[in-house]
C-alpha cells in the first residue's frame, strides 16, 4: 500500500494548496493535478499572481482598504459623506456593502477581527487609526458592520468602549430575521434578538 | 457603487485563482485575502510550489505515473506482479486503488481520458506507450480501471479495439451498487446495468 505521493513536488504541492482555508488533501491533490495538466504558462501566472499580491500590495492611508496608489477610489470621491464611516473586517465586506449602493459614507477596514483563539489582539488591526480619524473631528457617526459573531460581538464591545469618549453616534448594522426568511426556521437566538430589539412603527 | 477591486493585485489574484476548478469568484476573493492576510513566506512558499511542481515533475518512464526518479516505486517493487496491468486516468485512482490494497499488480496511467469535449484525443494520452507495453509479451491482463462516464465508456471502447489483437485478457473494474447502497436509493442506470451484468452464485 502506497500512503505517501510518488513524488516530492506533487507532495509539496499538496501540502501548500491544504493549507488554504477549506481545502482538504483530496481537493489539494485534485488542484495539483489540474495544475499539472493545463497549459505551464496558466500555472506560472497564477504563482506569479501570488508572488505580486504578496510583495506589491497597497493600502489605502485613510481606510485601510487595499488599493493601489494613494487614497483609494472611495476615500477620493466627493460624492460620498465624510461624516460617516463604517468599520468592518475586510473588503468583502466592503464590496457587499458597495453591492447594496445604500452606503454613501466612507469606509474604515480593520484588517481583521479581535480573536484570542486565533491570536489576533486589538493591536494587529487598525484601530489606533480609526479613533484617530473619530478625534480628527469630521466624524459624527460610526456604523459597525461587524458580523454577529462572537468575535464580532467582542471586537464591537472593544470599538464602542474606545469610541464613547468621543461625541460621535455609534450604531450597528441592524440584525434580525433575513428579509424573505421563514419565522418557522429562524434559529433561536436570532428570532430572541429580533423580538428584544423590536423596531416600534413611527 | 463598486464593480471593480480596488486594486490591480487584487484583481489579477482573483482572476487567477477563480481559474481553478470548482473556485469561484467568490472564494478566489476569500482565498487571496487569506494570502494577505498570513505570514508572508507562508504565502510565497505556495507560489513556489506551484512553480517546482510545474517545472520539475518527472514521470515514471514505464507507467507514466509521476515520479522523482526513474522507475516509479510501483513499477521497481519486486513485489508486484507485472502480469497485470491496470489502466487508470492519473494518480489519484492509483492511490485509491493503492489504499483498498487489493490489488498486486502494475498501473498504467493514460494522463487523462478521451474527451472531444475538453478537446483530448487518443494521441494526447499515453496509449502508445500501452499498446507497447502489452506487445512487449509480458502481460497476460489488462484491467481498465476508468470510470462510468461516457469519457471513461468512450477510452474504454478505444482501448479495447486498439487491444484485442493482442493475446491478453481485457477485463474491466465491477459496475453496481456501491457496498452500503440502498436498492431504493440507486439511480436507474446503475441499477439496470447491475441487473443485467448479475453474477451467478458459483
């Protein structure tokens, strides 16, 4: 019985590519495979691809979004509030917030989410930026749109307690049943939040 | 509203990345904010995996498995009984025919399946080298270890046409229900062939 790879590249290989998030062997071994089979020149692009994120990246000054040059397009703009920022984890959230077109405030990317499981400490983001920008004075209201974790619960308690000092509004992206869910198949725990924090009609 | 990445690295990471297989663009995002986010040499290190195994793989010469070195371990082991061949797509069916352990004998790997779909013909695969193999004398039978698709029907029609001129004998891997199957549950091709292709009690 054979239980290692014939072969140190494609092992190696393998041991990277599994070290993604949410690839296991089996589908490591498969990208390996297709890596192999496709044109060479595909295969070096995509590590080329890597090499260049990994040492020419950007970050926006102001936000901390990843861009290319100075500020990035949304901190540039004049068409958007400066009054307003919204604090989240990472550009995902961002772009699903841009997706929405609801938000014409700017943005502040935290570059992560405070995790003691994970070892990432308030001092690993940029949170010493973000009340820099709150005590600048052009601030009125920060939103937190912060996953309703545990870690983003956490990470918004550290925020609003850093935050309070200032004169600002401080609020959070509203949560509760998804629009188009089924009360039946709410799970408990958000079906209670959404009952405690009832929206009374105006 | 933002239909862009706001960057270029990030942009070409994505693009690169959704390149594989099953990985959308959504995950390519996910994926490549991971590389930014862990430690630096983790992320080249991937990157140079990719390239070694692009630009150093060798295959064995005899049953075109990749390999280090000469002979693959298979194909070196004097354990093995060269008498039977079986016929695989590539290296992952050798290791799940390897890891059952029921089987003693020698592969060949064809390097992919017939597919006018995907644009493979016979002559992109090693079925030469297959055919010289069973000219050679040495083999007695050729087990096609291909899967039931119609690629692995259509390789398989080929391959039996190129071989029944010589005096070996072609057998293929068992089709029906999978062991733990339920009778119910199984879709009716299966189990129409596993009614047709019965075996007598002996």
């Amino acid at each position: 019985m054979m239980n290692n790879y014939p072969s140190k590249m494609i092992e190696q290989a393998v041991e990277e590519i599994s070290k993604l998030p949410g690839i296991g062997k089996k589908s490591a071994l498969r990208l390996a495979l297709h890596l192999l089979k496709r044109p060479e020149a595909q295969s070096l692009q995509l590590a080329h691809a890597v090499v260049q994120l990994r040492t020419e990246t950007k970050y926006c000054p102001q936000c901390h979004m990843i861009s290319d040059g100075d500020l990035c397009g949304i901190c540039a703009s004049h068409k958007r509030d400066e009054s307003i920022l919204c604090v989240v984890e990472d550009l995902r959230d961002v772009l699903a917030i841009e997706n929405t077109g609801q938000f014409t405030g700017l943005y502040h990317v935290l570059g992560g989410i405070i995790s003691p499981l994970s070892g990432i400490s308030p001092g690993d983001l940029t949170i010493e930026s973000l009340v820099a920008r709150v005590a600048s004075g052009k601030v009125s209201e920060v939103i937190l749109g912060l996953s309703p974790t545990m870690e983003g619960d956490t990470t918004a308690f550290y925020l609003t307690k850093k935050l309070k000092e200032f004169p600002v509004k401080l609020s959070t992206i509203a949560r509760g049943i998804p629009i188009g869910g089924d009360l039946e198949y709410t799970d408990e725990i958000t079906l209670g939040r959404s009952i405690v924090g009832r929206v009374t009609y105006e």
